[in-house]
C-alpha cells in the first residue's frame, strides 16, 4: 500500500530511507497502522569482549519486525487493486468447507 506521511523525520531512526511510501500493512488498531520493516538488519562488529571484528568474520542478522504509523501521521493510503503484488488475497480463491 502507498502511505503518504506527513512527517518522514521517524523514519531514519528505524533505518528505514524517507524515500520509501510503500509499505506491507500487517495489522490496524486505536493507535495506526502495523506495518512491515522492509528489512531490518543488525550488524555485528565486536566480539564478546568488545574488540573490532575482522570483516570475514563480522555477522549479518535479518530480522522480521513491524512497526507502528500513527493515524495522526497518515496524509492518505492508496490500494491498488488488480495489480500485481500490491492486491489483498481475494476471499473467493480460498477452499473453505468440506472437500
């Protein structure tokens, strides 16, 4: 779904660039919107004891994680239905009942 924010500033502190208005809504509630970090990543550079890793050595972890987009931020959302990758799963192509 394209969100249109009213205030990107938030955006750059969960390492996401401000460029981004698309976004993969996991969930709505009193608050706003849950939405899907399109990739959130943790690199690590120290040992144990707090020594710089070598780059060969240093590790890459991927992680799921949503985050929250206040009703108050929210300009507009806009659905594009039919398109490719960008419609929700139709109701009807799901097998529900007795076979």
């Amino acid at each position: 779904m394209f969100v249109s924010l009213r205030d990107k500033s938030f955006l750059s502190k969960i390492a996401i660039s401000e460029d981004i208005n698309h976004f993969k809504i996991m969930g709505q509630d009193q608050l706003g919107l849950w939405v899907e970090h399109p990739q959130l990543t943790f690199k690590y550079k120290l040992d144990e004891n707090g020594k710089s890793l070598p780059e060969n050595e240093q590790k890459i972890e991927k992680v799921d994680a949503v985050f929250l987009i206040a009703w108050g931020n929210i300009d507009t959302i806009m659905h594009y239905p039919n398109r490719d990758g960008y419609d929700f799963p139709s109701e009807f192509d799901t097998d529900i009942g007795f076979k």
